[in-house]
C-alpha cells in the first residue's frame, strides 16, 4: 500500500483538525521527497541522446536538429574550420575567426569572435550540455540553460593546467585557480589557491569537479554551483 493510501486510513482513524493536520503533513512530506528526487535525477547518470548532426558544405557550417531543421551560417572568406564536434544538446565549430555554438533551443548559431594570431592557446571542449572554450588569458563558457556566451578572465601570466567539461559540470584550472560552471549557472565560480598548493590531479565526472591539491581536496557540484574545500 503507497504511503498515500496509508496517511487516507490514519486520517480516518483520528478526529476532526488532528486528522487533517497529520494528511497534510504528509503530503509536504511526500512532495518534498519527490521535488528533491527529481532535482537529483536531473544530474544523474543516464546516457543523453546525440540530437544534433553538424557538418560543413560549400562555405556554410550547417547543424541538423532532432532531424527535423536545419541551421545553416555562411562563413567569411578565408574562414576555416580548425575543430568540430556535436555531443548530447550541443554543437560546436572552432574556426580561425569564430567559435560557433549551436543549441537544441537556438534559433540560430551562437558566434563568439576571437582574437585573432591566438589559435595556439585555444582549447575547446564540449559535453551533452555545455561547450567550454580556453583563449590565452580568458574562458567561455555557453550552457544549454543560459543560451549565451558567459567569460572569464584569468590571470596573465598562469599556466593552464586542465581544461575539461562533462554532461553538467565543466572546469578550468590555472596554476593558481579553479574555475567551474554548471549546466545550470549564468557565471563561472571561482576558487583560489594558495602560493605552494599545487595541483596533482583533475578528476570529472557527469555532475562533479574533484581536485586534489597538495594541500585540499576541493569540489565543485553541478546541483549548486559552489566549491567545497576538505583540508589535508
């Protein structure tokens, strides 16, 4: 018998205001349950399905969605493609010029210019539902939940240590920070390290960044976009 058929014979059994109290405060009960179960399933572990076909003719970067429209943009001359993916929600193309990004909600691609002579320090990645992008001395970050380019600055003269992006978690680390993003945030959450802590390893999974430092173990959670820190 479901916990429901169970609060209906208690309520019956009691009297008058107890009764309908106790009903009611299984029903909360029961709907925070369900809330929280739903909110955990969403950053689960089922497999997301490739919705997105993407591919370049005659000029055009042109991505089929769900099979049933296509999008289509002309690139400049003397534009060329220098990397391509589609994963889960997402398309992705990295040109010389550009750094385009398609979604299963756009209307259209979404086009980041970049900077150009840096093709050398660029680092793209892509997961179900996020597309990260590393450019010297900054990072962009587009999810399917904010539909739009979000940047980072990091410091000058770091060197890049991990660059990496799961189905709703993505991370950037530098010789002196960590920068995550969820599929869920608008904005990067940052963390410092301190003057001796050195990165030893970039763990990531679906919806979680672990890393471990000579001194922390730190993780960023997809559910709340916030670090948490454990000392050594």
């Amino acid at each position: 018998m479901s916990i429901f058929g169970t609060s209906f014979q208690r309520m019956f059994k009691c009297s008058g205001i107890d009764s309908m109290l106790r009903f009611w405060q299984v029903i909360a009960i029961n709907t925070f349950v369900i809330v929280h179960f739903a909110a955990a399933h969403a950053y689960g572990s089922e497999e997301v399905e490739d919705l997105i076909d993407i591919f370049e003719s005659n000029g055009e970067i042109v991505a089929v969605v769900e099979g049933k429209k296509s999008v289509a943009f002309s690139l400049r001359p003397n534009e060329n493609v220098q990397w391509s993916r589609a994963k889960g929600n997402l398309g992705a193309f990295l040109t010389n010029r550009h750094f385009f990004v398609v979604s299963t909600s756009s209307h259209g691609w979404n086009r980041l210019p970049l900077r150009p002579g840096n093709a050398r320090k660029r680092i793209p990645v892509l997961s179900a539902n996020i597309a990260l992008l590393v450019e010297g001395d900054r990072a962009f970050g587009f999810n399917t939940t904010s539909k739009r380019f979000v940047r980072v600055n990091l410091p000058l003269y770091d060197e890049i240590v991990a660059a990496k992006a799961e189905k709703y978690v993505a991370v950037v680390v530098t010789s002196s920070k960590a920068y995550g993003l969820s599929a869920g945030a608008s904005q990067f959450s940052e963390i410092r390290l301190g003057v001796r802590e050195a990165v030893k390893n970039v763990k990531i999974t679906s919806s979680k960044v672990t890393i471990r430092t000579s001194h922390r173990i730190l993780s960023f959670r997809g559910e709340d976009s916030n670090w948490n820190e454990h000392r050594l």
